[in-house]
C-alpha cells in the first residue's frame, strides 16, 4: 500500500535523517522508532505511516503487525523563492525548501 506526503514544509536533507532510521522496519517497530526521536519531521511521517497502515487494513484486509516499510523516498518538492532586502540597495534570495515523501507498505509474509 502506498501514502503520500506532498509539499511538507521542511527540507528533504533534514527529512531523510528521520526516514534513514525507520527504513526497512516493521510498522509497529518504526512507530515506537518515531516516538522517542527529538526530530520535528516525527510527526508528520507518523501520521503518513499509520496512514498507510489504514490504507492497507482497508483495502486488503491486511494486519498492521505483517507489514513492513518496503520503500520510503524522500524527494524535493517545490521550492518558494523569497527576497530578504540586504545593503545598498540589493536583495538576496531565501529558498524555502519542501519535501515529497512516498511510503510503500509490503507484506512480510507474502508468496511473490
């Protein structure tokens, strides 16, 4: 199963240090991971995983505890161009980064 995070308002760089430490584990094991990390990215990524976890429970009647995170990407997202006006005249250019995350769920017990 799959979930998506467009645009969140944190920088991809900053993203992937939270997502490196929940890759490849079971969705009950990465929640308890996300609960005690200090990280602000923690909490959306938790509501995309329980999320895809829902997703998974409804469409394919699958358990939460047989699930595993197969694939989590952390891509850029669009980016917003600001001005901060600096001296003499001259204007310096602020960049506020956004992040896409992408979780793909799959079965630990599957026969493929």
């Amino acid at each position: 199963m799959k979930s998506f995070l467009k645009n969140y308002g944190q920088s991809p760089r900053k993203m992937r240090l939270v997502t490196e430490a929940i890759k490849g584990k079971s969705v009950p094991e990465a929640l308890a991971i996300l609960a005690v990390l200090p990280k602000r990215a923690v909490r959306p990524l938790t509501k995309l995983l329980k999320s895809a976890a829902a997703n998974a429970k409804g469409e394919r009647r699958l358990d939460e505890k047989e699930l595993y995170i197969s694939r989590l990407l952390v891509d850029k997202g669009s980016v917003f161009k600001r001005f901060r006006p600096r001296a003499r005249g001259r204007a310096e250019p602020i960049r506020r980064r956004t992040s896409r995350v992408t979780v793909i769920l799959g079965e630990k017990n599957s026969k493929k």
